[in-house]
C-alpha cells in the first residue's frame, strides 16, 4: 500500500496553489518535472511528491 500524506491534488487545484496557468503544470507535466497519476482522462498530482520533485529540478539548474 503506497502511503502519502497529502491529498491528491486535480491540475486546476494545484496551478491554483501555484498560482500559474493550467497550461504550465500540464507542460511541467510532460517534461516530468512534475509526477502525476493518470485516470482517464483525469490527472492527479500529489503535492507533498510534486514540490519536491521541482526542488530537486530547481537544484539542478542552480
């Protein structure tokens, strides 16, 4: 059983959190700087996975 501490979050809640564009999660998405789940037609980001997933990146290019 996987086990996270944060709910799932849709792309519209977490570039809400982020306060940038669907569009750029989506693209953060595809370049998999940002790790999603795929249901469908439905994507779900974990938040707790997906900000430090884009702390590791950021620390790459730093």
């Amino acid at each position: 059983m996987i086990q996270t501490k944060s709910q799932p979050m849709t792309v519209s809640e977490f570039s809400a959190f982020l306060r940038v564009s669907r569009h750029k999660v989506y693209e953060k998405i595809r370049s998999g700087e940002i790790p999603a789940l795929h249901f469908g037609r439905r994507v779900l980001i974990d938040l707790d996975e997906a900000l430090e997933s884009m702390r590791r990146e950021r620390g790459k290019t730093a």
